[in-house]
C-alpha cells in the first residue's frame, strides 16, 4: 500500500471531518458531462519486484549505456565521484529547502556560501550569487542586470554563444522590447568577431554577451572585446559552458568582463539527457552591480559569541521586496546541484581541477590529430585553439551520414552541427573529457577513417 497509504478508517473520519458520505460525494461540484466516465485505461498494479524487474527490462533495451560518445555542445560526461552522490544524500541537505532561518540551517548556509566563493575564483571576480537555474537563464540575467545598470537598451550577442542561451536570451529581451536582442554572427575562426561588434557597438548598446570558449570549442582573449566595449560604456557579458576550461587560461575577470555566467553541470553531476543544470554567476565588486546582483547572497558573519556563522546577506528577488523592485524573477536556486558543484570542487582542489582540465586538452588534441590527418576531414574553424571541443569537416559534406553509420559501430561523433545551422551540414562537433581512454580515441580514429 505504498501508494494508497490511507486505511480505510482514515478515509471515514476524514469524510466524517468534512461532513461528506462517501469519496464519491467529493467530486460532486464537477459536471457529469467533464468526467471522464470510465477506469483509466492503465494496466494492473504490479507489486514492487515486479515493478522493479519491469524497469529494468525496459533499461535493458537502452543502447545508450554500450555507445562511445562524443557529445558535448554545453552538456559533459565529466567524472563524478560516487562520493558525491552519497554525500547529498544526507537528509539534511537533501530535504533542505530555502534557509530563511539561519540559526537551523548553518550547513546550507555555509555549502552556499563555499559555492560562491568557488565561482568568484573561477570567474576572476569577487560577487557571486548563490546559483541559478542554469547556463542559459544566467546569460539571459546577466544581459538584463547590464540594461538595468547601463540604462540602455540593446544587448549585442555574439554567435559563438551557445544556440539555445541566444534562444533564451532572445525571449528574455523581446517580451520588453523587440529591437533590444541584436544578434552578430561569429567570426570564421567560431569565436567572436570583433569588426562585426564594432559596427554595431553605440551608445545605446547595455552590454555584449559572448561565449568563452565558444559553442564551436575556440578559446580567444576577450581583452580587445571587453577594451572595445567599455570605450563606449558597454558592459560585457561573458557565458561559459565548460568550467574546467578555465583552469587552464585566464579567467573573465581578468580579461575586462563585467559580469560572468555559466553551466557549472560538468563539475556537478552527469549529462542526465540534458539536465538539471547549475547556473554560475559572478561580477564585479561595485555597490551598484552588488544591488542589481539577481538571486540573493550568503554571507559570512559572527554571532553574539563571535562565532562564525553564515546569513542571506541579499535576496532582492520578488519573495522578499516588492515586485517592481525584483531583479529576478527566479524565486529559488540550483541548491541541491549547487551542493554537488561545490563537493566535486572541495575534492579536487586547485591541483585536481588544473590536472583534470589538462587531461582533457591532451585527449581532445590527440583525437584532433588523429582525424585531421584522415583524408577528406578540415578543421572547421581554424585560428583559435581549442579546450576539449571542436569542429571537423567530414568527406562528402554530409555529418548525418557520418554520424549514422558511426552509431551503428555504437560511437556517437560529437554534435551534428547541421541541426543547429543548416550551413554546417558537413561538420560534427567532439567533445573529449577525462573519461575518455587512448582505446576509445584509436577505436574512433580508425573508425572515421573508413568513411
């Protein structure tokens, strides 16, 4: 009785309590002509090790779980440690909700605000919020937290910016104003192209987003795009769906953004079939941008002992002050992700982070090689360097025929590019992270060189 835990006394006095015969007399208000009139057309209950037998036959029929793949695009198959699971399992974070009241939850409290001081440092800058749903509504926020401060209205967005992040861009901006989301195409190297921002770029311009990397894999200083934008009072907007990218190059901060967003979902848990995610968000340290920071902040403080102790700092979001006066209408954070980002971060440590990042460069460089020297395949975007992702052009110009024939050897070639811009029909886009063994790769190589 799982499912069905009231007994049959219960049921009476809850009825007795509400002055009602029968369950049936409970629906009474809705109109014969709305019911539907007969049993759900469901098969019988089963019992629990039925039930559980069944679900695994269907996993069984999964080919996913026997198939090499490749695929990234803003999702990663990174190592998570069963570690992590078990210690989110813990009732005390697992059923934590919002920590209104401080004096009963020091842990979350202190598991957020180590959640934030782990994105400052990955970010190169010093406010960071206490999560967000993930990389795309974290961009779209950050866009609109560069309106409010600059007074402006046009958000330039590169294309190098993740497709579905524009995408969610796009509708965050266009239920307000329709010319406000200016989209700039990205350079034939995939990054970001500064001669098209530089035509566009006014004094009506709040901010420029860019992705770093970017979604095709390239990695660029930002430097000549964050001194551009600021000459004429722009703020830029950076968006990073690789996190261990930045362990091996500069990050944002350093380099002149404003505001820095982010997927955190490789440090946090696997690729789920797309989710959740864990939104990463950290800007500069100024009075305004900390008052237009969207979400809330932990903070660190003492109590009357002078003992350390953890607070919500800032929560000027709609639960806690008027609805006008809301930066975000994002009413609650990734916690329990959040949480899984900052243990897999806590084991690691710096060195573990830089290690892990450079095992995957040293694999996505030895897989790159290895294609490129295949007759017929071309870089896609030559002219940046590249992390754990990039592009290929495939012989004959047809991705999806590689990519079938691929699958039926179970390897999944990275990304057909072709389903995001019919103009890459013949690229595929490999994502190469720790996992990924020197069998994998030469089983791959030899594979594509059969096409």
């Amino acid at each position: 009785m799982r499912y069905l835990p009231h007994t049959e006394q219960e049921i009476r006095q809850m009825l007795d309590t509400v002055g009602l015969q029968s369950v049936d007399a409970l629906f009474a208000p809705i109109p014969e002509a709305a019911r539907l009139g007969r049993d759900l057309s469901v098969p019988v209950a089963l019992s629990e090790p039925q039930l559980m037998k069944h679900m695994s036959d269907l996993a069984a029929q999964n080919v996913g779980a026997s198939m090499l793949s490749f695929l990234g695009g803003g999702n990663y198959a990174h190592h998570i440690p069963p570690a992590v699971d078990q210690l989110l399992l813990r009732s005390e974070f697992y059923t934590a909700y919002t920590p209104y009241q401080p004096e009963v939850s020091q842990g979350t409290l202190q598991a957020i605000w180590e959640f934030q001081t782990i994105v400052s440092e990955l970010m190169g800058l010093p406010l960071a919020n206490a999560s967000m749903y993930d990389g795309a509504t974290a961009a779209a926020e950050g866009a609109q937290m560069a309106r409010r401060l600059t007074k402006r209205v046009r958000i330039l967005v590169s294309g190098c910016v993740h497709p579905d992040y524009r995408d969610v861009i796009r509708t965050y901006l266009s239920s307000q104003d329709e010319a406000a989301y200016v989209d700039i195409p990205a350079g034939p190297d995939g990054c970001y192209d500064l001669a098209a921002l530089h035509h566009s770029l006014d004094e009506t311009v709040a901010a420029v987003v860019v992705g770093h990397p970017s979604f095709f894999g390239g990695m660029k200083d930002l430097t000549p795009l964050t001194e551009a934008a600021h000459a004429l009072g722009a703020l830029v907007v950076s968006s990073t769906t690789e996190p261990y990218a930045l362990a091996l190059v500069k990050p944002p901060g350093e380099m002149g953004v404003d505001i820095a967003t982010g997927e955190g979902q490789a440090l946090a848990s696997g690729p789920n079939f797309g989710g959740p995610g864990v939104g990463l968000f950290a800007c500069r340290e100024d009075r305004n941008y900390l008052q237009q920071l969207p979400g809330r902040i932990c903070g660190e403080t003492v109590d009357k002992n002078g003992e350390r102790g953890f607070v919500l700092t800032l929560s000027t979001r709609e639960q806690h002050i008027r609805r006008e006066r809301a930066t975000s209408n994002i009413c609650t954070n990734q916690g329990l992700l959040a949480l899984s980002l900052t243990i897999r971060v806590s084991m690691l440590g710096k060195q573990g982070f830089i290690q892990t990042a450079e095992l995957c460069l040293a694999k996505a460089n030895y897989l790159e090689r290895g294609i490129l020297a295949l007759d017929g395949f071309k870089k896609s975007f030559p002219g940046c360097p590249s992390f754990n992702e990039f592009a290929v052009s495939v012989p004959g110009g047809d991705a999806a025929r590689v990519h079938s024939r691929l699958r039926e050897q179970s390897i999944i070639p990275g990304l057909n590019l072709g389903r995001v811009d019919a103009k890459l029909k013949g690229d595929l886009l490999f994502a190469v992270t720790e996992r990924h063994t020197r069998e994998d790769l030469d089983r791959t190589i030899a594979a594509l060189a059969t096409m």
